[in-house]
C-alpha cells in the first residue's frame, strides 16, 4: 500500500496485471487487465457438458450409481483461483441441474443435492508445491467412476500432468486413465503437447492480457483518462483442432 501511495503521491500511474490489487489506496490504481475468471471457467464446464463422452455418463448415472468430476484447485486464497473454482462447479451444477450435483470437499464450495447423480470432489492441496499438486491430483485420479477431472490454473494442470505420465496416461487407445476426461486452464508445454494430442479434452486461455496491459499503460503515459477500472481481456477454449487457428495458438504459451 506504501508504494502505491507514493506513486499516486508523484504522479506515476500503476496499471494492474490478472488479479489486480486489493484494498488498493483510493485512485492509485490507473486501471487493471483482468479476466472475468468465473466466466472463463465457465467456459471449461461448457465443453466439458457438450462432450459426448460426458453426456454418455452422465445419462447412466443415478444416485444410487453417481460419477464424479474431480477439481484440482491450487489453493483457497486467491481471488483468481476461486472463481476459476466456483465458475467451473457453477456452471456445471447450472448445467446437470441443481438437483442433481453434490460438490464435496471444501466447505468454500460444497453443495448439497436430494439425488444427486454427479459428485464434484474439490481438492485443495496443502501447498502450491508441484509436489503437493500432483498428490493432489493423484487422489482425485483414485477415485471411484470419475468421469472427468478439472485443473484451474497452470499450476493445477500441471499437477495433473505430473500424475499421468505428463498426460500420457489420457491417451484414449492405450491411457490407463483413457476413459477419463482431463480439462486444463491457461497453458505451459507440457498442457498445451497434452492438448495436441487429445490427451486433454482442452484448456482455457486467457486472451490478450499483456497487449491489454500495455495498451493501458500508453493510454496513462498519454494522459488518457481510463474508461473503465477493468478492462476484461476475455478467454479462449483450445483444442487440438483450434491450436491450427494462428489467432488461437499464439494465445498459448509455451
């Protein structure tokens, strides 16, 4: 806070990258690129609803018989993180029907159902370790009739990946866990060669972030007053097959 008043105190303007700054002091903030983190995440519970596979489970499933959807979530303290949480599990519940999917786990997220025939397991691991990501995942990847299993950030996904043979265990003629459907969020070389080849279903992009930043910071060099304290960057879905798109693959970091 200290710095951000000097800077406000001389005149220099700050513009905020991702998660912005809480209980920032008043006007020192120019403005801040952000994505809409639940509505990102939202957009992984989408495809993973409009996969094939999914529905093929789902439509077997009962409360006597559920499947569960795992979550992965690097931790429970930043802002970031727990919407890209609660947008997956949101959407998913607004999806299945309320009614019928029960979120365990974490009480930040849990949810009850009368007949719940989805169970989302949310875990949360002890640390952001890698190594405390991939137990993580690994119990998640034990659990009984899992359909599919959500990574949201790089961080998560790559606890994912460290627990499957860096995806290898998804391939879908020979994985072990080849009837398990993986989603990721934001990128990395290993999620996105996980996404090329179909190990993972896909992943969630943040889009433009940086050229977004950078064009605040010209507009407060040049005076310009922000037009909003926000400025959503938006997201992006990737597959194997979007990846072939240039717009969309230089999105994705390696």
């Amino acid at each position: 806070k200290e710095q951000l008043q000097a800077c406000k105190d001389n005149g220099i303007p700050v513009v905020g990258f991702d998660s912005g700054v809480p209980n920032a002091p008043e006007g020192s903030i120019y403005a801040t690129a952000s994505t809409d983190n639940s509505a990102a995440a939202a957009i992984a519970a989408e495809q993973l609803f409009a996969d094939a596979g999914f529905q093929e489970k789902l439509a077997a499933a009962t409360p006597e018989a559920p499947i569960n959807v795992a979550v992965l979530s690097q931790d429970a303290t930043s802002d970031s993180i727990i919407s890209r949480t609660s947008g997956f599990i949101d959407k998913l519940v607004e999806l299945v029907g309320a009614d019928s999917v029960k979120v365990v786990g974490h009480d930040k997220y849990a949810k009850d159902a009368a007949s719940a025939k989805v169970i989302v397991n949310v875990n949360v691991p002890a640390t952001t370790s890698a190594a405390d990501q991939k137990t993580g995942a690994e119990a998640l990847l034990g659990l009984d009739n899992l359909a599919a299993i959500y990574g949201s950030n790089e961080n998560a996904a790559g606890g994912i990946l460290a627990a499957s043979n860096d995806g290898n265990d998804f391939n879908k003629d020979t994985g072990k866990f080849k009837d398990i459907i993986a989603i990721g969020f934001d990128a990395g070389k290993t999620q996105r060669v996980a996404v090329e080849n179909g190990w993972f279903l896909g992943a969630v992009t943040q889009d433009q972030i940086g050229y977004k930043a950078v064009a605040l910071a010209v507009d407060a060099i040049n005076g310009k007053p922000a037009a909003s304290p926000i400025v959503d960057t938006g997201a992006k879905w990737y597959n194997a097959e979007a990846l072939q798109d240039p717009s969309i693959s230089e999105l994705v970091y390696e």
